[in-house]
C-alpha cells in the first residue's frame, strides 16, 4: 500500500463520527454535482444496464403506462394493496388492467397462489438512488415484502423529487436518522440475478426475473 493510500485510509478513520448513525459529517456531502435531469439520466442507465425497464411518465399518464406494460407482457393478473394512494388510483380503473389481486390474508392461506399464481405485483416506493441506480422500498402492512420479492414482474413507481444523487443523501433527506434507521427498508437494484451456479448469470432465481420502474 503506498504512503498516500495509507494516509487517507488514517484521515478518513480519524475523521467525527456521528455516533448517533455512523455517518460522517462528509458522508452526507456528494461527490457529484447533478441536477434532476442528470439524476434521471443517471438512475436510468445504471437500471437499464442490469436489464431492468425504465418508463418515463407524468402524474396524469402513468396509469396509462402501466396499463401498456402489463399488455405488453401479456399478464393476466396483477398483484395491488388497495390501502395505498397509488393502488386505490389502480382499483378506480380496474377495468384498464388484468385481473386486481390483492394480499388481505394472511400468506399461509394462499401461499400457494402467491407463488405460483401471480404474475406480478405492483408497489410504490420510498426513494430511488441516482449514483446506483437503486430503488428503496419500505414494505408495509399495506404492501407486505413479498410483494416486492416472490412474483416474477415486479412494476414501481418512482417519483423523480424522491430521486437522490447517492445513498447518504437520501438518509438524510428522509430523515432516517432521526426518526431511527429502519429495519425493513429493501434496497434494490435491477431484477433478481445469481451466478452461483457454474458462474452462469441467471435472472430470477431468487426474486422477479424482470424489474419495471415508471419514473414519475
């Protein structure tokens, strides 16, 4: 290791800690200057490059691509909390989409339709990460975590004012912090994917095969 790399691995150990978190005070601060617009090109290529969909829409046309996407895929049923702002938009318009499914009991009782029977769900989220191209989903009891990981379609919406340059920038915008980190929040970047088996790429084996993020 050379001088210099040593002596900045020491000045970053050396720096205040926020005991509170971990977070440094230059954590928070971002290596990169982009605007909104920057952000969405940003968060759109990094998605795209993991083989997940990207669709960019506005708060009047995104019931209109969802609507496109789930004929597009041929789905027969979708999987919507009617709890939400955004499912019970969905339930207005029942008529637009395949078949509304919804998870009102407990997955003991229909785990078997869950994991064989849905094709896809479709779920809001908490934020998304620019620098990685990453979603962050809070499941809930309106929108449990499965929801997020068993069908193989998972559909997103995205609201680009919750579209952060990194990480840091997020937790602190969101006030993670103060209101204690949580203990439920998914990161997720792109379709599920392992290469454990004969180091061959595969889509799918422990989650949705594909990811569908309608920027709003």
């Amino acid at each position: 290791m050379s001088n210099t790399a040593r002596a900045n691995i020491l000045a970053r150990l050396r720096e205040p800690q926020r005991p509170e978190c971990g977070f440094s005070e230059r954590d928070y601060l971002s290596r990169y200057d982009w605007d909104a617009e920057e952000r969405v090109r940003r968060f759109t290529e990094r998605m795209v490059a993991v083989r997940a969909e990207v669709h960019h829409a506005t708060p009047e046309t995104w019931l209109d691509v969802v609507s496109q996407v789930c004929a597009a895929k041929g789905l027969n049923n979708l999987l919507v909390s009617p709890e939400t702002v955004l499912g019970k938009q969905l339930h207005a318009q029942a008529e637009r989409f395949p078949t509304l499914k919804t998870y009102n009991q407990p997955i003991e009782s229909w785990k078997q339709e869950m994991f064989y029977g849905i094709d896809a769900a479709f779920t809001s989220t908490y934020g998304g990460i620019a620098e990685t191209g990453t979603l962050i989903v809070m499941p809930s009891v309106d929108e449990p975590r499965l929801m997020s990981l068993v069908p193989p379609v998972h559909i997103a919406l995205l609201e680009v004012d919750k579209l952060y340059t990194t990480f840091a920038e997020a937790v602190q915008a969101q006030g993670w912090v103060q209101m204690g980190m949580p203990t439920n929040a998914l990161l997720i970047s792109g379709p599920s994917k392992s290469a454990d088996i004969e180091q061959t790429l595969a889509y799918g084996v422990h989650g949705p095969k594909e990811l569908v993020v309608v920027l709003v």
